[in-house]
C-alpha cells in the first residue's frame, strides 16, 4: 500500500511539474547562457543552410507574440510564423537558381503574405491593432 501512495504522489508531482515550470517564470527564459546550450553558431547562415538568422528571428517573436486571450494570441503568433515563412521564403531565392525551388518560393511568398493580411484583418475585426 505504502509504494501505491509514493508511486500516486510522485506521479502527481510529475505531471505538476511543467505548470509549475511555467508559473517560475521559466517559460520565455534566456536559454542562450545555459552552458551547452549557445546556438549562435547553428544561427549563422552558410551556403548549404542561409535560413539560420531567419529561424531565430521568428521564434523570438512568435513567443513573444501575446494577447489578451488565447484566439488573439493564436492570431499574433502565427502572424508572426508567417513572416518567418516568407523571409526564409525570400532567402530561398536569394540563394539558388533551382527553378522549381525558386518557384515554391515565389509561391509560398505570396501565400504567406495573403495569410498575414486575413489575420490582420481578423485582429482589426476584433477591435485589436493590427501587427
């Protein structure tokens, strides 16, 4: 009986752990001074790989992107996304000649930059400022 309660008790604390972590302040934590855990050199663009700065960048903003409740935040977040989409989009092209490639590319920039004019239009719709 005794190994039951310990087993109920450490799984309860178990699954409190993440809502906890987050309620530390955890979630939105520098992780760049974790040793071990720099990735400014994955971050620096090279031939093979150019997205690097772009990848940083939305990440950074889209969990930075806040609202006064779950849909507005949805909203800014993926508006955020999007961008991102359509600066790795813009870099593809920048970096090959590859016609099918630079195609998608194309393709994605002008799908990505219709998607974020629909959410800003949905935030303006809600009374909030567009991003």
């Amino acid at each position: 009986m005794k190994t039951i309660t310990t087993i109920g008790i450490l799984a309860a604390a178990l699954a409190a752990t993440p809502l906890a972590a987050q309620q530390s302040g955890m979630a939105g934590m520098d992780h760049s001074q974790m040793q071990g855990m720099d990735h400014s050199r994955m971050m620096q663009p090279t031939a093979a790989n150019p997205y690097g700065p772009a990848e940083m960048k939305m990440h950074e903003k889209m969990m930075a992107a806040k609202g006064a409740d779950a849909g507005e935040t949805w909203l800014r977040k993926m508006i955020e996304h999007h961008r991102g989409a359509v600066e790795m989009s813009q870099a593809a092209l920048r970096s090959t000649q590859n016609a099918d490639v630079r195609r998608e590319a194309q393709k994605a920039i002008a799908s990505q930059t219709r998607e974020i004019a629909t959410l800003n239009a949905v935030l303006r719709k809600m009374g909030k400022s567009p991003q």
